[in-house]
C-alpha cells in the first residue's frame, strides 16, 4: 500500500525582491530554509544573477492547494500590483 502524501501542514507563500528590484514569487514549507538556499545560489534559476534576494512578503497557510493558489494569483499580478501587496504588508507588520 501507497503512503499518502502529506498534504496538511503549514505552508508559505511569498515574495522576494531581487537586487534590481524585480520580484520573485514562491512557495514553500520551509520559508527560512528556502530563502537560504536562494541566496546561495542553488535555488531558482530565475534568481541568477539577481542575488542576494529579500523577503518581502510571507503570508503562512494550513492547505497545500491554498497556497499553490495564491501562489499563482500574486504571479499574475503586475508589478505595481506586487509593490502595492508588499505595501500593505509591511505596514500591517510595522502595526503589530
């Protein structure tokens, strides 16, 4: 018998900003571990080249599916749209 994939736990989705300013958008279980591993060069070959890389924006979730979602919605947005949500962020975070 099959082992069922784990798909309940806590999941992050979030935003990085790049060195020249773009943003990269991703997801993962291990926010920390993964941004090390950005900005030491083994992550997305998106990145290459645009180190180190910055959080900007973390927003953690129970559902594997919800956080793929939302992934690919904030991957859709423009850039101003994205500057804007990491705006909102930040001043959510500097109220708490």
């Amino acid at each position: 018998m099959r082992e069922k994939i784990k798909r309940r736990d806590k999941y992050f989705v979030y935003i990085l900003q790049c060195k020249d300013g773009t943003y990269y958008t991703g997801y993962t279980n291990d926010l920390d571990a993964r941004i090390k591993l950005h900005n030491s060069g083994h992550g997305a070959k998106y990145l290459r080249g645009k180190l180190p890389v910055r959080l900007v924006y973390a927003k953690e979730y129970n559902y594997f599916k919800r956080a793929v979602n939302k992934e690919r919605a904030i991957k859709k947005l423009t850039h101003k749209q994205k500057q804007e949500l990491v705006r909102i962020y930040e001043r959510c975070r500097e109220a708490n």
